[in-house]
C-alpha cells in the first residue's frame, strides 16, 4: 500500500498546481477591480491606484501568482480584501459548518444507497421495487433547491417537527444540532444516494448473476449469507470509488443547499466573496476544495487497492 501511495502521489501534486493556476488565472478574468470596489464609487484614479499598490495588485500576474504560491506554502494567506479579517480566519470559520453538513449528507448518502441498493437487487415484492424506483427516479430529477423547499414545507411547515434553517453546532448542543442538520443534509445527500443505489444494485445483480453464486445456491447456502459474504464484497470495490467523487460532488452541492436553509458554511462565504471581488478569499477557497476533492480521491483509491488486490499489483 505504500508504494501505490507513493506512486500516485506525484499525480496529485501536479493536479494541485495545476487547478491553482487555473484558480488564478480565472479569477482575473472575472469582470470587475478589488480596488475599484474598495475605493467606493466617487473614488478618484489616484486613490484607486494606491489601493492597487497597497494590495499588490499592480505587480505583473507572474509575480502575483507566485507570491501567492509562497503564501500558501509559508501558510500566510494574508488579509481579506473586501469582507475584513484575515482570510484563514474567515475560512476557518465556514469550514467547519460545511464539513458538518458534508458529513451528514454522506452518512444518509451511505444509508439510503445501501438500502436502495440492496432492496433493489433482492427484492421480490413489486411495490417495494417500485417504490425504490421511483424513490431514486424523483431524488435524480428533482433539483436539490426544489427538493429544499419541498422539505421545509412538510416538516417544518405541515408537521412542525425540524426547523427550517439556521445553525446550532453539534458539539455545542447535540440535541439541537442534530434537527437542524436533518434537512440541510437529507437535501444535499438525496441525489448522491440515487446514483450510489443504482451502482450498487447493479454490482450485486452482476455478482449473483456468477456461477459461483448459482454454485452456493444449489449447496443450500442461506440467500443473506451468500449476498454478505460475496455479492456485495464483489460489488463494493466500483462503488467504494463512486462513493469518493459523490463526497466531491457533496462539498460543491453545499453551496446551494447552505443558501437554502441560510447555513452558514464556506458556501455564504464563496458568495459573498465572488460579489465584492475578494480575490485572496476566493481563490483560497477554490484551491482548498480542489485539495479535499484530491484527498478524497486518494483516500478512495487506496480503500479501493485495499478491497481489489490486482490494482496494487498493477
């Protein structure tokens, strides 16, 4: 595992560099000027020259770049142009928020797949796959902002049990932080779900489609154990890497479902940022996405080698 690690390392570093250059390199592109936005509309050309100057912004993009670079490599993300406060501050802030919300979408993520997954390729009852089917049809084709809407309107609305938005930190008050993470994550997880369920169903009836399987079924081994012991070991290995790009796709849905249920993430943060021109916060932001969506493809291809023995051999 250690030299499979260290072989793929090398290709993670080169995708960082290069989404950091893309990073920045796109942000310059966006219509608008940090100091013109500063300096307020009355501002005098001199006045906005010099808030250039102050903020570096009249160095060659070269030199901006790679005094970015440094930064980031010394940690000194430096100040916020626009929002106020030092921008590792302000990202700190969000993260954990989004993590919260990030991790509670993918345990429903992992529950709900698993059930749609499994149900869908055993099942015998055609209600139950029919409601799977539509369960998972309706997650895919609603919209994450319709789906949102929808469940404020049952449960906090109709039912009055969850509340409809906001914050309160588990680790402040479990209690509470559990009701108010309930929708936010079921929202951001229900599409992940869908995707993760059809994959996984469609691994396990390939897997007891084998004749190894019709093999232990013939020898009078209980369907359950058969499925546990070597249908979904079988199936798991596709899976397990899908799984790693829905966490992925998981951090950039939580931008839409944080202005949904008024989350206060990384999301609000992007926002607010993109709107005044907030270059160190935006760009920091986006590479620190890149960096957790290339961990968690690293992570996942290691789980992946652990479970599939031929890609270390490979």
């Amino acid at each position: 595992m250690r030299g499979y690690l260290l072989r793929r390392l090398p290709s993670a570093l080169l995708v960082l560099l290069a989404a950091s250059f893309l990073v920045f390199a796109v942000l310059r592109l966006v219509p608008g000027d940090p100091a013109a936005v500063l300096a307020g509309p009355d501002a005098s050309p001199e006045t906005e020259a010099a808030i250039r100057a102050r903020l570096g912004l009249d160095a060659p993009l070269p030199t901006q770049y790679v005094r970015w670079l440094g930064d980031l490599l010394t940690g000194d993300l430096g100040p916020s142009y626009a929002i106020g406060g030092r921008t590792a501050d302000l990202i700190g802030d969000g993260l954990g928020a989004t993590v919260e919300l990030t991790l509670g979408a993918l345990v429903f993520v992992v529950v709900l797949g698993a059930a749609f997954g499994i149900l869908g390729a055993t099942a015998r009852n055609r209600w139950v796959l029919g409601t799977v089917r539509v369960l998972t049809t309706g997650a895919l084709a609603v919209p994450p902002f319709v789906t949102g809407v929808l469940l404020v309107l049952l449960f906090s609305v109709l039912l009055g049990v969850l509340p409809p938005g906001g914050r309160v930190p588990l680790l402040a008050a479990p209690d509470l932080g559990v009701q108010y993470l309930l929708l936010p994550s079921l929202c951001l997880a229900l599409p992940s779900a869908a995707v993760l369920g059809r994959y996984l169903k469609d691994g396990i009836e390939r897997a007891l489609a084998e004749d190894y399987v019709r093999t232990a079924t013939a020898a009078g081994i209980a369907p359950r154990r058969i499925l546990r012991r070597h249908a979904l070991p079988n199936a798991l290995p596709p899976v397990v890497t899908l799984l790693g790009m829905q966490t992925g796709h998981l951090l950039g849905g939580a931008v839409l479902v944080e202005a949904i249920f008024a989350w206060p993430g990384l999301g609000q943060l992007a926002e607010q940022a993109l709107v005044r021109r907030d270059y160190p916060v935006v760009q920091d932001l986006l590479l620190l996405l890149v960096t957790v969506f290339v961990l968690v493809q690293l992570l996942t291809d290691l789980v992946h080698a652990w479970l599939d023995p031929r890609i270390r051999w490979e």
